[in-house]
C-alpha cells in the first residue's frame, strides 16, 4: 500500500511539474513574441519584471515622505479644519518627466491597472516603516458617477486595492462625488479650491466615527481636491483620524 501511495504521489508531482513547466515556457513564448513593455522607458519586460523594469523602478523619483512625519506634503496638506496626521507620496510628479505617463495613462487611457501595481510596490515600501500600522479604512477619493460611467473606473479604486492587497486594511467606499468634479489640469491654484468646493458627501459617517482613515488619491498638486475630501469626512465624522496618501504629488510651490 505503501509503494502504491508512493507511486501515485510520484505521479502527480511529476504531472505537476510538467504543467508548471509547460506555464512557463507558454509565458516566455508569449513574452517573445508579444513583449510586455515598460510605460516609462518602452523596453521589453524580462521575467521577475512587473509594469515597470528593474532600471526605470530604481531610478523612480521617490520623495521619501513615509519616512519622515514632517515633510514637505504634510505641509502642503495643512488646514486647520481638516487636520492630517500623516501624509506620503510615492513619485515626485512633473509634466516633462517620463513618470507622469504612468498617471496619465492610469487616468486617461483605460489602464487603471498601472495603479494597483504601483500602490502594491509603494505598500511594500511603507510597511517597514510603520505608515499604515494604525490605519483602520482606506477611503479612495471618489468621481461623480457621470466621469466613472464615461471612463469605465474611478482610478483612485485600483490604488485603495493595491494598498489593501498588501496590506489587508479594508477599503471603504463611504465619500460620494455629488456633482460633477471638472478635471483641474490646466487651472490655477484659486480655481483649483473653487471648484472643489461642496463636491463631496459622507454617505454613513457613523461608521467612521474614530477610525483612522487613509484617504487616497493618484496625484496632488495644489491638494484642493483632497483637502475637499478632508473637510468634508473632519466636519461629518465624530472623533476621526485622517492620513493621505497619493501615488504622486509635485514638489512644494509647483
């Protein structure tokens, strides 16, 4: 009986192995003759390669924000009606540089998956140093229904769920767009807090009431949209803590 179960457990490790062989080789074939290719740099992606390639990954221009508790972004984000505890930022955020097409194309150009992937790295980053020990939700920044039926996502989502992937911190999706939010790209810093203004509403606050909640975003700039939102969860929500996290921000004064 014994030589049997032996025989048969041979059996199936070796099907096993055949077939986890036979993936991978399909995987390179694939690889070889359609190539995945990095958005920054265009290069073909090698095995052990996810969305971006070893170089351009390396050469990211982190801002290093998770690290310190006083950073330039923190300092950006200060209201006194809508205090942050914490505030970090993947990628420093420039129009010129080839970074940006990672947003743009996230955004615009129907690939929200770029979002997760870079919100999975960014968690295994901020793990080590303690970002999100304490963080019950995560409260991605959200668009009125109009834009998410016209793009097909709301972007900022896939950022929520790659933080969450790593992490296991549940995403909420309780801050609803009520009314159109008109994109902010070519407007000034005044128009920007304008119009983000009376944009958003708390659907349940009770059931934020004292959590610490991450709130997320793709890119901030002036940070008018999210300090929208910031206002909005401090006014309707008893005893809440708030950290912001985006995948990019541009450099104070930009």
């Amino acid at each position: 009986m014994n030589t049997r179960h032996d025989i048969s457990y041979r059996v199936k490790e070796a099907a096993r192995n055949l077939c986890r062989h036979a993936g991978e080789l399909a995987y390179d074939l694939s690889r070889m003759f359609f190539p995945v290719c990095c958005p920054v740099c265009h290069k073909a992606l090698v095995k052990g390669e996810n969305l971006l390639c070893l170089e351009c990954l390396w050469k990211l221009p982190r801002t290093g924000y998770h690290l310190s508790a006083d950073n330039e972004l923190i300092h950006k984000l200060v209201d006194i009606n809508a205090p942050v505890e914490k505030a970090a930022s993947y990628f420093f955020y420039k129009n010129s540089s080839p970074y940006s097409r990672l947003i743009r194309d996230a955004k615009y150009n129907g690939q929200p998956a770029i979002n997760r992937s870079l919100a999975r790295e960014f968690a295994r980053e901020l793990r080590p140093a303690g970002f999100l020990d304490d963080i019950d939700l995560i409260i991605p920044v959200p668009v009125h229904w109009s834009k998410r039926l016209r793009r097909g996502y709301n972007q900022t989502d896939y950022i929520a769920r790659g933080i969450s992937d790593v992490s296991a911190i549940p995403v909420s999706y309780n801050l609803r767009a009520k009314r159109r939010h008109t994109t902010q790209t070519h407007k000034t810093g005044k128009e920007r807090r304008s119009a983000s203004l009376d944009v958003f509403k708390v659907i349940e606050p009770d059931m934020l009431a004292g959590k610490h909640v991450l709130l997320v975003d793709d890119v901030i700039t002036t940070g008018s949209t999210i300090l929208s939102c910031a206002r909005v969860l401090h006014n309707n929500v008893e005893g809440l803590r708030l950290s912001i996290l985006s995948l990019a921000a541009t450099r104070l004064g930009q």
